[in-house]
C-alpha cells in the first residue's frame, strides 16, 4: 500500500473562559488564541492513506475568521420556528452519542422528520429532504462523516426559498470551520448473521482557506436469499410457471476512492472534487426446481438463473459560489460520470436465454442560480438547470442488436418570496421544462411543459405554523423503458421498450399544520398527488409468445395522511410515534386500489458514555411503478453505544430471533399474473458491530466529506 506524508505546523498557546450558567443547565467556553505571531513548531508526521506511523497531539480549535458564527446555548423549546425554517438546536447527549450528520437528526427525533442511516435518506412530509453544509450541497458521505460535535445547530427549510428553491425540503448543518489541522478517520462494520461489511478511511488537511480531503472504501453484501414465484401467461391455451429457489448467491461488492481539493473565503467557495468507483453484482439462483403447465406435457427443469452486472466510473464535479453585496450570491455546479457498465442474464431451461450487454453512459448535470433579495421583504430567484444523458448499448445473446439514446432536459424557474413580518410568507415558483429525447432509428422526441410551485405559511408564534403547498411539475419515461431492444426472459416472455410514450403531468396540493414546545412536538399532514400519463406495465399476445412493454395511458391517484409526535421528558430520554394511512388508485393500463394503515415508535436512552435506542414499524403494503404490490414485513431494531472521546463502538440487532419474515410481490394485468414471496436474511435476524476511531493533528477540524457512492445510472433493458 502507497504511503503519503504531510509535514505541518501547530498552535499551542491559548487561554480558556469557562462560563457556567446554572438556570440553564448549561456549561461553555470561550477559547482565544494567544500570541498567536509567535508560533512554536513542531512537526509531526502523519499518515494520509495507509497506517499511521506516529501518535499526534490536537491543539486548540482555530475558527476561521471567514465564518463567524455565534455561540449557541440550548435552553427553551426544541425547535423554534423562523420565517421559512425550524431551528434545531440538538442537546450535548445527542451530539456525543452520534457519530454522524444522520444519527444527530435521528437523535434529535423531529416530528415528521425520519432518517434512514443505512441508505442515507432523510424524508419529510413533502418529500426527501436535499442535504447542506453551510449552505453548500453536500453528498451523502459528507453528512455521513460530519463530526457532531461540530455542528452547531440545524436549519429544517419545510419552505425552501432563495437558493434552496428548487428543494422539496433542506436539512442544512451549521458547522464550526477550521483554517489549520487534519484529522484521519477509520470505521469498520461487520455484520453476523450473513455476510455484511463497510470499511472507510477519510483523512483531510486544512491550511488556511485550503481543504484537501481523500477518502476510500470497501463494501460487501451476500445475504441468502429463499422463495417461490408463481406466474400465468394468459395466452389462448394458458401456460403456468412455478419457480422455487433453494440456494442463491446475492453478492455485491462496491469499491470508491475519490480526492477533494476545496477553498473558502468570505465571499467565495469553490471545490474540485474527482474519483473511481467500481460495483459489481451477481444475483444467481443455483439450485431449484422449474415446472411448466399447459404444455401438451409438462416441463421440468433444474431452476438455474445467472445475473450479473459490473459497473466502472469514473467521475468528476465542481462546484462555485460567489456572495455580492447586498446578500446577492450566485451558485454553479457541474457533476458528471462515465460509466462502462456490463450486464449478463443467462436463464438455463432446455436451451439458455441469454441477455449479454455492454454499455456506455455519460451523465451531466449544471446547476446554475441568482438570488436577488429586494427591500420590503421581497425575494427573487433564478434558476437553471441542465441535464444531458446519452447510452450506447450492444445486445448479444439470444436477440442482438445495437441501440443509440439521448435525453436532455433544460430547466428555468423565477422564485418569487414575499415575508410579512414574521407570521407570514408566500412563495410563487413558476417554471418550464424542455426535453427531448432520442433513439436511433426513431424521430427526436420533444415535450415543452410548465411548472409551478407555491407554498403559504403562516405562524402566529414561534411554536406553530400552518403551511399550504401546490405543485405542478411533469416527468418523462426513463431511458431504459424507451428502449426498443428485445430480451428474452423465458420461453414465453419477451421484454420490449416503447419509445412512443408521452410525459407524465404531476399535480400535488398539501397541508402541514405543526407544533413546537419545550417538551413536546407534533405535526399533523395531509397530502394528495395525481400523475396524468403514468407509465405500467402492459402484455400483449404475440402467437406463442407474451410482450411485455409499457404504456402511459394510466392515471395515478395517491391520499397520504400523517400524524407525528415527540415527547421529550428529561434530557436523557426522547420517544417519538408515528402513524399514517396511504390509499392508491389507478386506472387506465392498470387497474388498482391499495390502502394501508402503518405506525412507527423511535425511543432513545442516554447514559453517560453510553446511548441505547430502539425502534419498530409495523408491516406496510406499498404499490410500485403503479401496479406492482409488495408487502414489506415488519421490523425492529435494538442497538447500544459507547462512546467516549473520538472512539465510538455500537452494537446492532435487527428482528433479533425473527427467522420467517418473508416479503411479497404480486403484479396482475390483462394477459400477465404474477406472485412471489421470499424470505431474506436482511429482514431476519441480523447483528452488526461497527468500530469508530479518529486522530486529529495539528489544530482540530470537522470532518471531511466522504464520498457518496451511487450506482451508475442505466438505459440497459433488464
């Protein structure tokens, strides 16, 4: 392994103001730095990548001088409502017993606010809630690897405005920033009950208005997974499929490395960051059964199944902001990848069904905005955005062939934002949208659509708020499902693309009406969402054979409704309850109607160096891709804590003795039904141990980002 060395000066001579205030409960201090010219220094020698060779000794925290923020005490409500945020300001326990930007929200347990820390995922009642770090956009590996300790507070934006416009929801974290120092950071989880295991090293140096950060990581996945699917292709003489696994192999790999070069100053940020990263999967059943019914004779076979997809990219992003006078700033963004992406599905019957791709994919994406603010309480906003994808795939196998496509879309939204006072805003969005897309072979595609988006807030106090929301937005079909490329899935099932689909129209009105007390919080919210030109599945008779494609003569009816609670007694412990219904309905290509009752409980325990915590949800029907039901099982996890310093240990149980939970997924339509249900080691009883450890040098620093890792996206029919 390549070893890197940096060699670096430190501070040593300081003072400390202790300042105790006991009505509040609340010890703090105030560090200066002394002499700060006559500079005493030693050189330490520290390990970037790779083992460090030396200990380190941390030194005072330097703030920069180019963000200034302000102490903050907790004292009074957990949150408190601003103009167009909240205001969250987490307790000393659950800054130490988090080890990450996640874990603090999930500490935190604001009402309607729900994190999954595995994936990555902070969703809200409108919608999934895009990320920031002092007001730039960060990835998910970034929040991942935010020391807690660090942040000083968070803005929720449930009424995004200005530069977060064209969010759904923003969770921005306030965090100290240093000028001088490094730190070097490894974490390792592994898993007992099947294989599972994340390893990361991120090391980052800061040296004035300068940032470097590298980070690497490795993953691995191979849960066992056990089921059966029943299928009947309605043809004139009916054919019944029934396919049992017995053993499989599920294994994913993921491996990343990616380096950061950043510079911040008070009106200008900038960052370069680049990368690799390299997936690989397979999902192969290796032993089963296969019967056929409605042959003249039955057909039975040994069910073998082999898939396999491999992706390598590279990729790249920069980032620009620049501040003006008069709280002016202008923010650009440019994120692209590469991709070779490979995919091979061999089904073995009498003879083999063979699916063998190779792709090639570039992605781009430019994201530009202005914010304007106005005297009077006024606000505008500018907005672009630009997307660009472009495939070229060759299919081998049991239907070759060669397929070209485009896409782009172009963007434009004005924001409008007006504030009365504090107890009332009004925000008007109005857009448009230009696509176009194209396969080889076929005439370009155009669709020239408006957008709208409006909220209204108002908040007679800082512990309630009422908000309305409207929106009018469109989607289009996915690269993959215009593809005109034919797979043969079996003997009787072909898949087939439709490069003839319209866009999709989005309507969505909403309702939120939250509260906010010392000890107590509580949301209550209501939404609806109509899609026009929803995409399904169709099958369509072909002799022998059954065509599956896709249509969008379908209409999308979805009812939510919310209630949220969190009661806060004692410092020491939080519980939260959750509870809702969702009710589905389509018609047109696909007929449905789904309803569901669920609930979820978080509770959380602290105990000087120690945390315990458990959660629960209650099993849940969902509808996908608006005619596809699964049932998701239930779950529950335990999980306890020690940390002390910059070691974290925890300790995780899921489903602990569960060993039949099984989810299932039905799909019926005109000429096409189809049941399965398996049962996976990931919702059965599963353990995980996870190991923390940091090393600071020089002056102290937050963390740097680590890199999110996302699958390389794909037009492979599949």
């Amino acid at each position: 392994m390549s070893t890197f060395y940096l060699l670096f000066p430190y501070l040593f001579s300081y003072f400390v103001t202790i300042v105790i205030k006991p009505k509040y409960n609340v010890i703090y201090a105030f560090i200066r730095l002394k002499n700060s010219s006559k500079m005493d220094r030693r050189k330490i020698i520290c390990v970037i990548f790779g083992v460090m060779t030396l200990p380190a000794v941390a030194q005072t925290d330097s703030v920069s001088k180019n963000v200034q923020l302000k102490e903050v005490v907790v004292a009074g409500d957990m949150a408190k409502r601003e103009v167009d945020y909240i205001d969250c300001i987490p307790t000393p326990k659950q800054r130490k017993h988090a080890h990450s930007g996640f874990e603090l929200i999930r500490n935190m347990m604001l009402s309607g606010v729900n994190v999954d820390t595995e994936n990555g995922v902070i969703t809200t009642p409108v919608g999934t809630a895009t990320l920031y770090i002092n007001g730039r956009k960060a990835s998910v590996r970034e929040i991942t690897s935010l020391r807690p300790k660090d942040i000083l507070h968070v803005e929720y934006y449930d009424m995004p405005t200005g530069k977060y416009a064209n969010d759904k929801a923003v969770i921005n974290y306030i965090v100290k920033t240093y000028t001088s120092g490094g730190y070097t950071q490894v974490d390792a989880l592994q898993g007992v009950g099947y294989l599972r295991g994340d390893y990361n090293l991120t090391s980052k140096y800061s040296l004035g208005h300068y940032n470097v950060n590298l980070w690497a990581g490795s993953s691995v996945q191979n849960p066992k997974v056990y089921g059966e699917t029943t299928t009947d292709y309605l043809l004139d003489t009916p054919i019944h499929k029934q396919e049992t696994a017995y053993d499989t192999d599920m294994k994913s790999i993921g491996r990343y490395v990616n380096v950061s070069l950043s510079r911040r100053t008070e009106r200008t940020t900038w960052m370069i960051r680049s990368g690799v990263e390299v997936s690989t999967r397979r999902d192969d059943v290796l032993n089963g059964s296969l019967i056929y019914t409605g042959y003249t004779i039955p057909l039975s076979f040994t069910n073998n199944v082999l898939e396999h997809d491999k992706t390598i990219k590279p990729t790249f992003s920069l980032y620009f902001n620049r501040n003006f006078k008069g709280e002016k700033s202008l923010e650009c963004s440019l994120d692209g990848y590469y991709a070779r992406n490979t995919y091979k599905r061999n089904s073995l019957e009498d003879r083999a069904f063979l699916s063998d791709v190779k792709e090639d994919y570039t992605y781009l994406n430019l994201n530009s905005s202005y914010v304007m603010p106005l005297p009077k309480g006024h606000n505008l906003t500018f907005s672009l955005i630009e997307f660009l994808k472009i495939s070229q795939d060759e299919y081998r196998g049991s239907s070759p062939s060669l397929q070209h496509l485009r896409s782009s879309e172009s963007l434009f939204f004005v924001d409008y934002a007006k504030r009365w006072g504090r107890k009332v805003m009004l925000v008007a969005r109005p857009g448009v949208s230009y696509l176009a897309y194209k396969l080889r072979g076929e005439q370009e595609v155009t669709h020239l659509a408006p957008r709208f988006y409006s909220m209204f807030s108002w908040s007679p106090n800082q512990h309630q708020a009422l908000q309305l929301f409207f929106a009018l937005g469109n989607t289009f079909p996915t690269l993959n499902t215009v593809n005109a490329a034919e797979q043969q899935v079996d003997r009787v099932l072909v898949r087939r693309g439709n490069p003839t689909m319209d866009n999709s129209t989005l309507l969505g009105p909403a309702l939120t009406y939250s509260l906010n007390f010392k000890k107590w919080s509580a949301l209550l919210s209501a939404n609806y969402e109509y899609m026009s030109n929803a995409i399904a599945n169709v099958f369509l008779k072909d002799n022998n054979r059954l065509i599956n494609t896709y249509s969008s003569d379908t209409r999308y009816h979805q009812y939510q409704l919310l209630l949220s609670a969190t009661w806060k007694p004692v410092s020491d412990f939080n519980v939260k309850w959750e509870g809702g219904y969702d009710y589905y309905r389509v018609s047109g290509a696909a007929d449905e109607r789904l309803g569901c009752f669920y609930a979820r409980m978080e509770a959380g325990y602290y105990l000087g160096d120690f945390s315990f915590s458990a959660s629960t949800q209650t099993a849940r029907k969902d509808l996908m891709g608006c005619q596809e039901r699964v049932h998701l099982p239930f779950l529950y996890d335990l999980s306890a804590e020690w940390s002390h310093g910059n070691l974290s240990v925890i300790v995780t149980a899921r489903n602990l003795f569960i060993q039949g939970n099984k989810r299932t997924r039905s799909l019926f339509a005109s000429n096409y039904q189809c049941y399965e249900h398996k049962v996976s080691e990931r919702d059965n009883s599963f353990a995980s141990v996870k190991v923390a450890y940091s090393l600071d040098y020089g002056k102290k620093v937050n963390h740097s980002p680590k890199y999110e890792s996302k699958a390389a996206e794909s037009s492979i029919l599949k």
